[in-house]
C-alpha cells in the first residue's frame, strides 16, 4: 500500500473517529497499542519541508492570534469548533503535501496524534473534558513538533 495513502487514512481516522490516533494508526504500522516512539535523528532535528513548516505555522498562528480570549474565558464553542476546524484542514494540507523521509514522516505521526487528541477535544467529544484543554493538547503538540524537527524560528509556545 502506497505510504502517502496509508498516512491520509490515518489522519482521516484520527481526527474524526473519537478513538484517538495511537489506536487507528496501530494497524496500518504494526506499533499495536505502544505510542509512536518520539526520537530524534541520530540526536539531531528532523528536516522538515516547505508544506509542514507552512502547515505547523498556521496550527500555532491559531493558537497564538486566540491566546487572550482563552485565557479571559472569552473562547466559545463555535470558536473551539472553528480553531478545530483550522488544525483539521492545516493536518490535511500536511498529509497530502509534506514528503518527509520515512523515519521522520513516523516521529510526525506523534505530533499528529497528539493534534488529533487535541481536536477531539476542542469539539466537545471527549466527556467531562472542557474545551480549552483540547487547545492544551495542541500547544503541546506545537512544542513537541519544535523539539524534534528543524523548523527555522520555531520558538516553543509555552
């Protein structure tokens, strides 16, 4: 099976099926339920390409122009939903776009999954979880993403 259409049914799963990406990534890779080991390359940053810095950017552009009405309590559910939305289709134009080696496009797969997880939240289908933790989960995501890839300027957000 083509890896670029694995990669896309993967995606699609994670971030619409509620049951989390590390479970629907499971049987294309064969990682079972263990997480997508997170490791850097030979002890360096991965190298990323024009689509995943353009993609990354405007996933952290959501979050950083949204901070203050977060924070003041001034984030609702539509807006939760539109900030979704925006990770959704920036995760999409990744997935079709960015042409990674085959370690680093497996390391991308658990940022992936944590923008997954995060989503899930941020649209309300985690019970008993509020919404603005879903943007935790992103800004997570966004950090991890800094930590293991070579993205020119990347400044952690927290």
């Amino acid at each position: 099976m083509n890896g670029k259409f694995v990669k896309t049914l993967i995606v699609a799963a994670a971030l619409t099926a509620g049951a989390g990406f590390v479970g629907a990534a499971a049987p294309a890779h064969d990682h079972g339920a263990a997480p997508v080991a997170m490791k850097l390359d030979h002890g360096r940053k991965w190298s990323t390409d024009a689509p995943l810095r353009q993609g990354m950017s405007k996933i952290r552009a959501s979050i950083d122009d949204n901070a203050e009405a977060i924070h003041r309590g001034k984030f609702g559910a539509a807006d939760y939903a539109a900030m979704a939305g925006t990770v959704e289709a920036q995760v999409a134009y990744i997935v079709e776009n960015c042409k990674l080696e085959p370690a680093a496009d497996e390391v991308l797969h658990g940022v992936i999954a944590e923008l997954g997880e995060g989503v899930e939240v941020l649209n309300g289908k985690r019970a008993g979880v509020a919404r603005d933790e879903g943007v935790n989960r992103i800004v997570v995501a966004l950090d991890r993403y800094g930590e293991y890839f070579d993205h020119p300027g990347w400044k952690p957000v927290h």
